[in-house]
C-alpha cells in the first residue's frame, strides 16, 4: 500500500487557481471589473438590469412642481359658491374672465387674492385638481411662495441624503442600502396619493429628496463598480432612457 505524502497533497491544495492568479496581478481596477463581467451570470445581469430600470420613478418627484397650477388653465369656466363672491362679483365695477385677476392689498401692500378655494369652483373639472386643492393656482401673494417652497424642500433633503448615503454604504452596502431605500422612496411616493394636508406635503417632498439621492447614487456607484468601461456609457444611457 502506497502511502501518500501528505506535503505533496498540501502544495497541490494551496497552488492558486486560475481565477486567484488573475487577480493577484498587478492589474487596474477597469482590468479587475471587465474579468467579473466576462464570467457574469443571469443574475448579474439581470440585477444590473434592474437597478437601471429603477430610475423610472425618480421623474415622479418631479411632476409636483411641473403640474402645479396647470389645472385649472386660465379663462376655463368658473363660479360662485359663497356669499363674499357672489358679493364682490355683484359690486365689481368690471368682471374679468379669471379669478386670479381679483387681488387685493394687505396693510403692508402686498398683493392677495380675494378669493380662497372655498369661494369658488370649476364646474367643468372631471377630477379633483391638485393646485386647487392646494390653493396654488395662481402666483399671487402667499401662494407663489407656497408652490417655491413645495419645489424647494427637495433639496434640503437631497442634502442630507447625500450626506448620509456615504456612511451607509460603507457600513451597511450598497446593494442592501439601495434596496431598502428604494423600497421606502416608493412609499413614499405612495403616500402622496393620500396627502390632502399641506404640511404632510411638504415633509413628502424632503423624504423624495433624501431617499431618492440615496437610491440613486448607491445605484450609480454599483453600475460603475460592475459594468465594464465600455458599457458603461450604455447602461447610464439606458437608466437616462428609462428615467
């Protein structure tokens, strides 16, 4: 019975595999990532794939602020449902075909509005209008200053998301990191389906911010990290398609 040299055995397991000898070369990280993409599986792939097709909810953050006031459109038909209208609009010296037309001013001489959302209505709306349910649907007085401050709390908290996002990627992961926050980012956006408050729609508008910016660089950074150099371009294009 032959016996087997136990040191022989011991070379054979520790000489380094093929892969091993690859990456303990001198090698550039653009030389490190196209080697992992060369022996990617379905399901690298498919998570890269996924993770661009994310960006399609991010524009989503964005239709608050482009829509605001769209609806209703100036000169659409409008109506009395109050007594101070029906009163200002009986004493009017002159109609004019626009509510936003009918201002007046404070004791510090600042334009309002005469009437409020309570005052009026649009019989010819089919659905319930987000700049009038918001009282945004004309830039006059405090409500030009409502729609700049609904369009700006995005980015306090894009800030500090940004801000956040480094430390949670290093200590938690990028993958787990832009998982969990994707998933909150889409509750959120949810949420504003049900917001009839606008102080719940301003802090709807920061979690947007902080949670998107979040998602989107941990997203960013993977692809950069695990697309070779020249497909890169092709996935950011991709993920600029689908946003």
């Amino acid at each position: 019975m032959a016996i087997q040299d136990p040191y022989k055995k011991l070379d054979v397991e520790l000489q380094p595999s093929e892969e091993d000898a690859f990456f303990k070369q001198t090698r550039s990280s653009d030389d490190m990532i196209d080697e992992l993409t060369r022996r990617r599986t379905w399901k690298y792939t498919l998570m890269i794939v996924a993770m661009s097709v994310s960006w399609i909810g991010s524009p989503s953050s964005v239709y608050i602020t482009s829509f605001a006031g769209m609806i209703p459109a100036r000169n659409d038909t409008w109506r009395c449902v109050s007594q101070k209208c029906m009163f200002v609009m009986g004493n009017a010296s002159r109609t004019t075909p626009d509510p936003c037309d009918y201002v007046q001013t404070d004791d510090d001489g600042n334009l309002d509005l005469i009437f409020g959302p309570e005052d009026i209505e649009w019989p010819d709306m089919k659905h319930t209008s987000f700049a009038v349910e918001f009282d945004v649907y004309c830039d006059v007085g405090p409500r030009k200053m409502k729609k700049t401050l609904m369009s700006s709390m995005y980015f306090p908290g894009a800030l500090i998301g940004l801000l956040m996002g480094g430390y949670l990627y290093d200590n938690v992961g990028r993958r787990v990191t832009a998982m969990v926050t994707a998933f909150l980012s889409f509750l959120v956006h949810l949420s504003a389906i049900f917001c009839h408050d606008f102080n719940f729609l301003l802090a709807i508008r920061f979690f947007q911010g902080f949670l998107e910016f979040i998602t989107n660089t941990a997203i960013l950074i993977i692809q950069l990290e695990l697309v070779s150099n020249k497909h890169r371009n092709l996935i950011n294009g991709f993920g600029g398609l689908v946003w």
